[in-house]
C-alpha cells in the first residue's frame, strides 16, 4: 500500500494506471476511520483495480466556530486499517497542499445546499465540492463512493457531477450503525458516557417516524411535531432540525406519498449529530 502526500504524485499515479486501463475507485474521508467508512471500502473494492482512500480534514467545510481544531485524527490506525481493506493508496495531502497561499477558486451547487444543514452550516457545501472536484481532478477516479450518513453531502455531489458533466460513477452506501443504532461517526468521539446514551435518541426517533408512517400517518407537521415532542424529553438534547423532504430535491413536503426522507440534526450536549431515514409507502 502507497502513502501519497503530494498532488503530482498522486496524478501521475493515476494517470499511468488509467493509462494502463485499470479502473480506479475513490473513497473520500476525513480520517479517523469507523466501520461506516470501511463499509464504503468494501462495496468498492471488488467495483476497481486500484482503491484510493483520501485522507483529509478539509478546512474549508468548517465555519471558524466548528470543530476544526479538536477533529479527530489519528493517521496511523487509519493506514492500518487501510492496509487490512486492501487499499492500494492513501492520498494523504497536507492543508497546504491542498490550499497553498494563492487559493480563490470555490465550486457551488445552488438550491439545495441551502437546505437542511445548510440553512445552519451556510459554508459547509461550498467547502465539500470544492474539495471533491479537487479530489476528483487530482485521483482522477471511475469511481467514488459516499455515505447515506450524510444524505444531503450525498445529493450535492450527485448533482455537482451531473451539472458540471464529470465523468465519474457515484455510488451510495447505506448508513453503517452501533449495535444500539446510533450512526457511526468520527464525532461519536466527543460524546462521554451519558450522553452517549442519550445519543440513541436520534435513531429511535427515525424508527417512530417509520412508525409512524407505516400506521399511516401523512401529514408532514404532525410526524414533524411528534419526532421533537419525543426528542425534547431528552434532558441536554437540543433540536436544530427535523425535516422531511423530497429524496431528490430535498424540498421540504406536507403530505407524504410514495419515497419520503426524514433528516434530522440534534445537539446532544455540544456535540451536533445528524442521522436520517428513507421512508416508503410500502415499508
Ligand atoms: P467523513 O470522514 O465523516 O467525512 O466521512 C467520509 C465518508 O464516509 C462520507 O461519504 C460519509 O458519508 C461516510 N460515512 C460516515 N459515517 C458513515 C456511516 N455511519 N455509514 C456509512 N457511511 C458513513
């Protein structure tokens, strides 16, 4: 397994082994490794020749208030852990390889990163696509994968590649949880015991909302109203959305039919988690 720091490097790879007609596959991640990501390491293993994992904290997609500085990181399990997925490289760029001092360009998919997390985070997107096109134009992958943790990170990048006509197959993994349903999260880190125990909540409020869907239940301000009734008896958590929404659009809808998604965020203390679910009709 290669370690890459450099970005010439990692395109010079790249290029001979497209050259060479070798399928490349791209898992994105900002390290600190869990079984969500490993889950995405193994749908995409058997779909390339070459598996690139980037490790990256990307400073553009936190706001100067978030967690930049404590996130995580611990590069040395990260490269074990690759090693035992059968990783062909890391790409392990620095921040200032990545942003040297002259950095001004930004890629921006409008509308829907206006949504959901990003009425709360208003420059969160705008960091993600302006790393994964980096990302895309340094690994110059076939393929790339992402999680359904992230729902929305999800639909941006799908619609970034359909709008500026990349030439890369996105493929989705589902969410990887704890024994207890919890979504697996470098951020579970900061949760101490307690609130690691109240952090439950979010998942069980995505499985009374499909419930409640399942008895029946349309109306979109009632479910809504039910989720955050059930949420706010938990002491220390604090609600900074429920939504439901169009799977594809991520408009907000009133009456649900057919494919639904509830998507929440929710503080447990201070740290902010996010966890979401896909409803059907027939589930
Ligand atoms: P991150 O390192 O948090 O930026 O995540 C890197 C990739 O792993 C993203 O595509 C995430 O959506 C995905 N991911 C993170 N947690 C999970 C999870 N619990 N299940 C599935 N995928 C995940």
């Amino acid at each position: 397994m290669k370690i890459i720091r450099d970005t010439n490097q990692m395109q010079n790879y790249s290029e001979s082994h497209r050259q060479k007609g070798n399928i490349l596959g791209l898992v994105p991640t900002m390290g600190y490794l869990h079984e969500g990501h490993l889950s995405l390491m193994r749908i995409m293993r058997p779909r390339c020749d070459k598996m690139i994992v980037s490790v990256f904290v990307n400073p553009t997609q936190f706001a100067p208030s978030e967690d930049l500085d404590r996130y995580p990181r611990d590069f040395e399990r990260d490269r074990q852990l690759c090693q035992l997925e059968k990783v062909d490289v890391i790409f392990y760029p620095s921040a200032d390889q990545m942003y040297p001092m002259s950095y001004y360009t930004y890629v921006n998919v409008d509308k829907m990163t206006k949504l959901l997390c990003g009425k709360y985070r208003p420059n969160h997107f705008k960091g993600v696509t302006t790393i994964v096109t980096k990302l895309f134009n340094i690994v110059k992958p076939h393929l790339a994968i992402f999680g359904e943790k992230d729902y929305q990170q999800l639909r941006v990048i799908q619609q970034m590649v359909n709008d500026l006509n990349f030439n890369i197959q996105i493929i989705n993994g589902p969410i990887v949880r704890e024994p207890d349903g919890l979504a697996m999260s470098s951020r579970n880190e900061y949760l101490n015991k307690e609130e690691r125990e109240k952090a439950i909540v979010l998942y069980k409020s995505l499985q009374l909302a499909k419930k409640l869907y399942a008895d029946g239940e349309r109306d979109c301000l009632k479910l809504k109203r039910k989720i955050k009734k059930f949420i706010s008896k938990i002491q220390d958590a604090k609600i900074e959305y429920v939504e439901i929404v169009d799977p594809i659009t991520l408009q907000s809808i009133t009456i649900m039919k057919g494919e639904v998604l509830v998507a929440l965020a929710v503080y447990i203390g201070k740290t902010r988690l996010i966890d979401n679910i896909t409803l059907r009709s027939h589930s």
